[in-house]
C-alpha cells in the first residue's frame, strides 16, 4: 500500500533540511517519490524521483510511482 502525505511547513523545517540557507531558497511546490520503507534521518534520503513545480511534472511522478510501487529503479532524482 502506498501513501501521499502534504504537508503544511510553517516554520520550514522540512525546507531547511532539504538544503534551505535563505529566503531564496525555500524548498516549495516539490515532489519527491522515496524507496518505501526509507526513514529519514538528519536529512531526507535521496529520492527514487524529484521535481517541480508539481504541475509541470505530473506525468514523471506517475511514471516514477509506477516503477516505484513494481521496485523498478526510477531514473536518477533531478528538478526540472
């Protein structure tokens, strides 16, 4: 069973993990498909997929969660 969580980062935790050094660089309207199973430790774990805006890469996420939920290798995680 696979699982999509949003979520609400007010104070830019999960930004700031994800590599966020100041207001130019906020992690925002991201996508990421992580390998199940993967937790997270002092920073997200490299993903299977990334890329945003989400509305410019929704085709890629569904292919990267197809391959993912079959535990196909994903192309290499790269924003777009």
């Amino acid at each position: 069973m696979a699982g999509a969580s949003q979520f609400w980062d007010k104070e830019r935790l999960i930004s700031q993990s994800m590599g966020e050094h100041d207001r130019g660089s906020v992690v925002w309207d991201y996508i990421a498909v992580y390998p199940a199973g993967r937790a997270w430790d002092q920073r997200p774990p490299q993903p299977l997929y990334s890329g945003g805006p989400v509305i410019h890469v929704i085709d890629e996420t569904r292919t990267a969660l197809a391959q993912a939920l079959q535990g196909d290798q994903v192309h290499p995680a790269g924003s777009k």
